[in-house]
C-alpha cells in the first residue's frame, strides 16, 4: 500500500505564472519505496487565471473558492488532503532535491515528532540562490523553543515556516492555518511547536523565490499596528495550548 505525502498550495493570479516550476521540484523529487506525493493547488479566488497554468499531472488536484487569503485557501484545500503527511510549497517557491525523503525520515524516525522544518534558501530573480538562515542545529526542536526564540528576535522565527511539513491529523486539530492577513504560517508553526516537539534539518529543502510581487514584499506587510496584532494574537495562542497542557499523542 502506498503512503502519501499531500504537499499544499494557495495561489492566486499574480503567482501563478511560476506553478510549472513547482511541479517541476515536485517531480523531480525521489521518494522513498512505498511513498508517493499529492499536489493539492488551491486558489485564493475564483478566476480563469490560474487553472492554465497548473500541470496535467494525476497526482495534481486543482480547486478554487471565494478570495479569503492564503490562510482560507490552505485550509480548504485540506479537504482534498488523503496524505498522511501535509508539506508546505508556496506557489512562487521550489523544493530542493530530495526535501521530502527528508520530511519523511524525519516524521518517521520518532513517532512523537509531530512536525519538521529545514533551512531554506534565497531564491533570487537572476537564478542564484543566497543562504540567508542557519537555524539550529539538525536534530529534535523542544516543546517551546521556537516561541522562546521568536520573541527574542523580535517577532521573527528562527526557523523557516515556508519549510513546514506535519503530520494531517495534528495539524487538523490545531484548526488549519491562523486566520491572519499574514503571518499564518508563522502562527500555526508557534501553536505546533506549544503541543509537540519537532525536528530541524540542517539540509535545505527550499529555495524561496524573491520577487516584488510576494506578499512579504508588500508595504502591508510591515504595518506596525497589523504586526503588533498578528504577534499578539499568535503568542496568546501559543501560551492558551501550552498552559492547557494537552500534548500530540
């Protein structure tokens, strides 16, 4: 029987473009024996901009909903998941050979390991890529490190979000991704990291794409009042799950 990793994108218009690269990291990938992925693409909207770009591939499910964020149309595109592993892939970005054998070992090593993160690197528009974090070193991630250390550098994770695979049914029962215009990611990784320890590998599974069009690049983005929220509202989080005591199983 063959297992599944669902690796899941929201995308919308502007992004589109870059989705064949994408699948062309995914299919490129060399799975372990008896492992498979599943590309489940969701867009944040409902237009004919997208849909011409996404591969002819079985292994490719393609939906579309109502503009709500990314946030919205992670989560909804769970409902197509079967993997019992969910991998993060923004549309702009690629995986880097071999990231998911990696996700696999990692999440397979250690049955209490409920989610994992690398290292990722720049992805520059003239094709070069550029380290730009080097995280802690390869191994378990403690219940509480990363919310520890997000605070200490000012609201920023020490390790890359964009990089996150966990396992379904764990993610499923913190909700999906935060319900933020941004930082989503980010706060579903601190809420992770309150109920379960994790693994870092120190290898790079991302090339993260820097282009004028991401939504970090935007001037929204850095509002001081919206970012002050989003850090609130996911450190409450955090510290709720922890002081409840409940645990991943």
């Amino acid at each position: 029987m063959t297992r599944t990793v669902t690796v899941v994108t929201a995308v919308h218009a502007p992004a589109a473009r870059y989705l064949p690269e994408a699948h062309a990291s995914l299919a490129d990938q060399r799975m372990p024996d008896g492992w498979d992925w599943q590309w489940v693409v969701q867009e944040d909207g409902e237009t004919g901009d997208v849909a011409p770009y996404v591969p002819d591939d079985p292994r490719v499910s393609f939906g579309q909903g109502r503009r709500a964020r990314t946030a919205i149309a992670r989560t909804l595109a769970l409902s197509r998941a079967t993997g019992e592993f969910v991998r993060v892939l923004d549309a702009d970005d690629r995986l880097t050979p071999g990231a998911l054998a990696r996700d696999i070992a990692a999440l397979t090593r250690a049955p209490d390991t409920g989610w994992t993160v690398s290292r990722a690197l720049d992805l520059l528009p003239d094709g070069s890529t550029v380290a730009v974090d080097v995280g802690p070193s390869e191994g378990p991630i403690a219940r509480g490190t990363v919310l520890a250390a997000w605070r200490e550098l000012g609201f920023l994770p020490p390790v890359h979000p964009a990089t996150l695979c966990v396992r379904r049914d764990l993610l499923l029962a913190l909700g999906g991704w935060m319900a933020l215009p941004a930082s989503e990611d980010t706060g579903l990784l601190l809420a992770l990291d309150a109920v379960s320890p994790g693994w870092f590998t120190a290898e790079p599974g991302l090339l993260y794409r820097k282009w004028p069009g991401q939504v970090t690049a935007s001037v929204a983005h850095a509002d001081a009042r919206e970012r002050a929220a989003r850090a609130a509202v996911m450190a409450d989080r955090a510290r709720a799950l922890a002081e409840l005591g409940w645990r991943a199983p």
